[in-house]
C-alpha cells in the first residue's frame, strides 16, 4: 500500500506466494527464515523483512534524505526484525502449550514456529553483528532473543547446535556491563516444567481443593478461623468457630464476624464461576445464607455458612 502511495509501485515485481504456519515455503523461507511475508529484495540482492523495515526504506527512495541510509544498515534493520520474530515464535509457542487446553493443542504449530526459530538462528549463527565491538541494537535484538529463548524453552539446546550464538551469549554481560542491570533474572523464575506443563488451575479447582484439605488459603481465613468444607460451581460452604480473638468489649463475638465470614462466603461462591481475569464478574449476582447459634459466645458452635451464585435480575 506504502509503495502504491509513494509512486514506487511502478517499480516492483510482485511474487504471489502462499505460507502456512505449519508448513515451510522454500521459496520464502530461502530469503525469510521466519518464513513470513512481504519481503522485499533490493536491486542489489538484499532481502528486506519484516513491513516495518520495508516501510522506512521506501520511504527513504522517496524523501531526498541525505545521507542516504548504507545496505549495512537495511541488513541490521531485518536482523533486528529477525530477533523479533524469534521472540514471537517462542511467545506463540508458550501460549500453545501452557494456556491452550492440552486435548486442543496443536503440535504442527508447535513444529512450525520450532522451525522457524531454528532457521533464524542459523543465520544469526554467521552474521557480523555478533562480532561487532561497539554496543549496537541488532546484538542487544539477539541477546534478548537468546535469553527470551533460555526462559521459555530452556530444553531447546540451541546451545549445541549454534557455538557463535552460545560464544555471543556467554560473554553478552561483559561486553555489555549494563546488561545485568536491565535483563531479567531468569534463573529466580518457577520451574519451566511446571509453568509449560501444568494447566492453570480453575478458581472451582482451587476452591475444591480447599474444602478437601479443610484449609483456609488465606491471611484473613485464617485470623477469622474461616475454612471451606465444600466447593461447586456457584456455591461454597464454610466454617467458622469464634475465639477470644472476635469478642466485642461485652465479652461477645463481635458482629463484625459473622458479617465478615458472609461476606467471604458471597465472594468465595462467585469466585468459583470466574476466570483469572474476573471478566464474569459483571454479570453475576451473589445470594448467601447464614445459621447462627443463638448464644454467639466463644467456645460455643461453630458458624456455618453458604454461599450461592445468581444471574442479576434487574436493578441491584
């Protein structure tokens, strides 16, 4: 579209390709590794990727700037472009296998974003960026995508397989002494296994794994002497045995607690029907019983509360 508006059209031969996420176009890829499209060969043989890069060099055809920006410079441009998709690659890999449910996974998705980290390596592998002794933003592009790759998928091995991106890498905090500073430490991080294997847990999940541990789960559950005893979708039981801590100057339990045990019931059952965002929030109501002891007094029955979900019915 860029072209067409700054009158370069004219001047381009346009290639119909077709590319998948899951297969790899040679006739792409032997120019992209990332295997993505628009690519932009130059007249002087040079692949040009990804849109962004494309963009400022047409531009550049057109603007009269002076100085004329170098062919070295369009080629860290793409190199930086390509970090980038490496990045992305291993991002879309992440999501694949820690958020999608794992009877929906996809594994030639998987294999293809693999590929394409594989493929933009090896050519990082031989570029001069990695050689280069000043600090430039085509080596801090690569050292992010290294480390991004160390964090996400520490069983890659790309090690082995890559000795001058490993060699670029070890050495990345000494030729960089502000990298330390900036970059996160990965090493402080929960286990990979965990985090790339194991399903997030549903709010009901949690919620019933309480109530079959008769456990409270929090700061304010356990002050209140508040457990869970039983968990569903839309509905939670607790219970609750005042002390000493809960009495009122009269030497009673404060009112204060069963109104705050009801308010953890009504919470508790509305948790159970949301996500992690909370976005079902907003279209869900909440109901709650409570059965008190006549004589509140500590040492005495314990509460016992109930919880349960309704759709809004009209005003609040």
């Amino acid at each position: 579209m860029l072209a067409f508006e700054l009158g370069l059209h004219k001047q381009l031969e346009l290639t119909s390709v077709a590319v998948l996420p899951t297969s790899e176009n040679t006739e792409v890829t032997a120019h992209n590794p990332l295997g993505k499209i628009p690519v932009l060969l130059t007249d002087e043989g040079e692949a040009l990727y990804d849109s962004r890069v494309i963009c400022a060099y047409l531009q550049q055809l057109v603007s009269g700037s002076s100085p004329v920006a170098s062919s070295a410079h369009w080629q860290q441009q793409t190199l930086i472009a390509m970090a980038d998709g490496v990045m992305e690659a291993t991002l879309s890999i992440r999501y694949e296998q820690a958020i999608r449910p794992a009877d929906k996974q996809w594994p030639a998705w998987t294999e293809g974003q693999l590929g394409k980290i594989k493929r933009a390596l090896a050519v990082l592998e031989s570029c001069n960026a990695l050689s280069q002794p000043e600090v430039t933003a085509t080596q801090v592009g690569i050292g992010c995508a290294l480390g991004y790759l160390d964090f996400r998928l520490p069983d890659l091995g790309w090690r082995s397989q890559f000795p001058a991106l490993a060699a670029f890498y070890a050495d990345f905090p000494n030729a960089h002494p502000c990298s330390p500073h900036s970059r996160p430490d990965f090493a402080n991080y929960p286990p990979q296994d965990n985090a790339m294997t194991t399903p997030i847990p549903s709010a009901l999940q949690i919620m019933q794994d309480l109530a079959a541990r008769r456990a409270s789960g929090s700061s304010i559950g356990e002050t209140m002497g508040l457990i869970a005893t039983a968990a569903e979708h839309g509905r939670v039981e607790l219970q609750a045995t005042p002390d000493q801590r809960h009495l009122n100057p009269a030497g009673a339990v404060h009112g204060g607690f069963a109104a705050t045990c009801l308010d953890g019931a009504a919470a508790l059952a509305l948790f159970t029907t949301l996500r992690w965002t909370g976005r079902k929030l907003l279209d869900r109501g909440s109901e709650c019983e409570i059965r008190t002891p006549a004589d509140s007094r500590p040492g005495l029955q314990e509460l016992r509360l109930a919880g349960r979900t309704h759709p809004l019915a009209g005003d609040l």
